[in-house]
C-alpha cells in the first residue's frame, strides 16, 4: 500500500527533516506517527500527499512510484487518498451538505450521485439532520466529521489525518477516535500524525516514533511512551 526505501528529505535551507527513512504499512493498518515536533511526521504526511519530492529515495503508494509521478497526474492522484487537517479546512461559505457535495462534484460525479451519497455520508460521522449547517454554526468536533466526510467521500484507500484531534476537547476527540476506527474496520488505511498520548497509549496501534527524521521505533499495538 505504502513503501519508503531509503527517503531522504533536504529542504534548501538545508535542513535535513527525513535520514534514509524506510518502511512499509500494509492495506488495511491503522498507524499512528508520533515524535516531537520537527521529528520528520509533517514532511512524511506533505510527501505522501505529493506536494514535495524527496531528494533521495523511492516512495510508492499504491502500486504508483511517486517520485516518478509527473506533474499533470497529481491531482488524480490526491482525489485517490483522503486528506483530514487539525484546521477542518472547510469552505465557510458553504454548508456542511455543501461542502461534501463539493467534494464529490470535484471528483465527477453527477448530480443524482451526489444527492443521493451526500446523506449517506453525512449519517456516517454522525452529522444526519446537520446538511443545512453552516461551518460556524457546528462545534469543532462538528466541523472535523464533516471534514472526514468529504475526505472519504471518494471511497480512498487511505485516509491522512494530520493532528485531527488537535483542536478538539477530550470528549470530542475521542468520539472522533471512534470515527475512525470505525472506517478502518471497512477497509481504509489510516495514517494518523498526532501528539495525544492519551489516545495512542489507549487504542494500541501500530506506532512508528520519529526523532530528527529518523524512524526510532516500529512497534504493532504500540503505546506512546
């Protein structure tokens, strides 16, 4: 599903943020990725989301060599994974039936598609009956369901969540926890940077720690220690 051999990531100001970095996380894993800050998870996350190259290495997601990926087939490429961010990220402007909608018309489906998912989806996290809310109008943890909604709504493999609980209360956030393990149980890949080791030391996945950009622990059913 996703395979690093050897990545090396050197920003020009000449900051070396990942050191021969290599590891493999199967279809199906839920994986936590935990560190200090500055220990490599954000830049990980930006190349498995392609908006950087590494400077050494192959990075394959997906049967798909990204380092080799040309430019005109990234946006296909992210419309394949799902992207949830601490800062929900929504479109103000638009509700929360909206902005799933949006989701789906970006990825070309046709009205009646996206008429008839769109309550499916909303149900799914939790949100049935909260179509017409705008984004200020639901709670943070509101706010963060409708942004996994529309992560998920093209059916991706794997689902990148970027310190989704970061912004959230406790109470919230474990109810987005059990979102989660929710959509893993269907089949979705998740890979979760966070620093709660609440939640980590709790749900016992796989964990792999990095320290200045360096994979210092691999451990299934793993704690935050």
């Amino acid at each position: 599903m996703v395979s690093l051999k050897n990545i090396t990531m050197r920003y020009p100001t000449g900051n070396v943020a990942l050191k021969d970095v290599s590891l493999d996380i199967k279809k199906g894993e839920f994986v936590f990725l935990i560190g200090p800050s500055g220990a490599g998870k954000s830049t990980l996350i930006r190349l498995l989301t392609k908006e950087i190259n590494p400077t050494a290495g192959v990075l394959t997601v997906n049967g798909k060599n990204l380092t080799k990926l040309h430019k005109r087939r990234i946006p296909k490429y992210r419309r394949q994974i799902g992207i949830v961010f601490q800062d929900y990220k929504l479109l103000e402007k638009l509700n929360a039936y909206d902005n799933i909608a949006f989701a789906l018309d970006v990825l070309g489906k046709k009205g009646r598609y996206i008429r008839r998912h769109v309550p499916l989806l909303l149900n799914l996290v939790g949100l049935a009956g909260k179509g017409k809310q705008m984004p200020l109008q639901l709670s943070g943890g509101e706010q963060q369901r409708v942004s996994i909604a529309r992560a998920v709504a093209g059916n991706p493999d794997i689902l990148i969540c970027d310190e989704p609980t970061g912004n959230l209360d406790p109470e919230t956030s474990w109810g987005l926890m059990d979102l989660l393990e929710k959509l893993n149980t269907y089949g979705t890949t998740i890979i979760m940077a966070t620093h709660s080791r609440d939640i980590v030391d709790v749900m016992k996945k796989r964990v792999i720690e990095l320290e200045d950009g360096v994979v210092i622990r691999d451990e299934v059913h793993g704690g935050y220690r």
